[in-house]
C-alpha cells in the first residue's frame, strides 16, 4: 500500500469531521430513550457506537502523537451527546493542529501501537487513516441504526461537500 501523504490525510480529516458533525446533527433531533435504545449490532446504542467512534478516534490520534493511551480506556460513564459532540469538536482541532504540524517524514515513521494484547508496528499515517476511515464504517452502521429509530441521516457521501467547497450547487 502506498503512503497517505500530509494532503491526503488533511482531505480525509475534512470528510470526517463533517460527516461526523451531520451525525450529531441528527442525533441531537433524537429523544433519550432512541438515543439510548439498544439498536446496534456492534456496540447496542447510538450513544454507545458514538462513544466508541469518539473513543477510537482519540485513541489512533494520541498513539500517532506519541502520547501513551490505554486502547481499552474508555469513559467510566455513558457520555450524553452535548459531552460527546463537544469531545468530536476538541478531537477534531487537535487532530487539525496535528496535521498541520506533522511532516511527511514523521507520518512515514514506524511505531509501537498495542492491540488486543499484542504490539504492532505501524506508520503514523496507517493510524491516522485508520482513526478516520473506522468512524466512516460506523457511520454506515450509524445511518441504518438512525433510520430504524426514525432518524434518518443525510447522505454522507463526500461529493457533495466537495462540490459545496467549490461553490457549486448539488442537484439534489
């Protein structure tokens, strides 16, 4: 596989976040016992398959930092979705910052990742790419959950941000 250089991951940093801004979006529409509800196959809730997208996020970004993290921390309490938005909001610049900061030679480095008990080595542009393109997995499982609870997201798909971003407008 070829290396994501610093333009590529800037793009998909992009993408996510505004993905990750329409799920909250829709979410905040949701009442508590939907946002709640035990719907999704990998995770039970909304609120938890939020959690764990934040959880995950944060964790490949920390580990690409340098910064020492537990992969199985996660909040000792069910974070509601103002906590959780504003957490997606605080990773979002951190991960802006990092990007901006980060050369082409530190993404190319390897380092020492733990998972499931073992340790892995891997380029920081490999965790990275992993933090963004696992939330976009589970924004497909998102948009299924949501649309069964009566809260269906909007398409997600980049293009059409991408034609926003050029001042065009979207047929649809």
């Amino acid at each position: 596989m070829e290396n994501l250089n610093k333009p590529a991951l800037l793009v998909l940093h992009n993408t996510n976040n505004h993905a990750n801004q329409l799920v909250l979006q829709t979410a905040a529409e949701m009442d508590e016992s939907a946002f709640t509800a035990q719907s999704s196959p990998s995770h039970g809730s909304v609120q938890a398959l939020l959690t764990h997208m934040l959880t995950t996020e944060f964790f490949f970004l920390a580990r690409s930092e340098g910064k020492p993290v537990n992969p199985k921390s996660a909040p000792d309490k069910a974070l509601n979705l103002q906590e959780i938005a504003v957490a997606f909001s605080q990773l979002a610049d951190e991960r802006h910052k990092y990007l901006n900061w980060v050369t082409e030679e530190k993404l190319a480095e390897v380092i020492e990742i733990p998972i499931g008990g073992q340790i892995f080595n891997l380029a920081r542009w490999q965790l990275l790419t992993q933090s963004l393109l696992h939330s976009a997995h589970h924004r497909g499982e998102l948009s299924i959950v949501m649309t069964g609870l009566g809260h269906p997201l909007p398409t997600l798909d980049p293009i059409i941000e991408f034609i926003h971003e050029s001042g065009q407008t979207w047929p649809w």
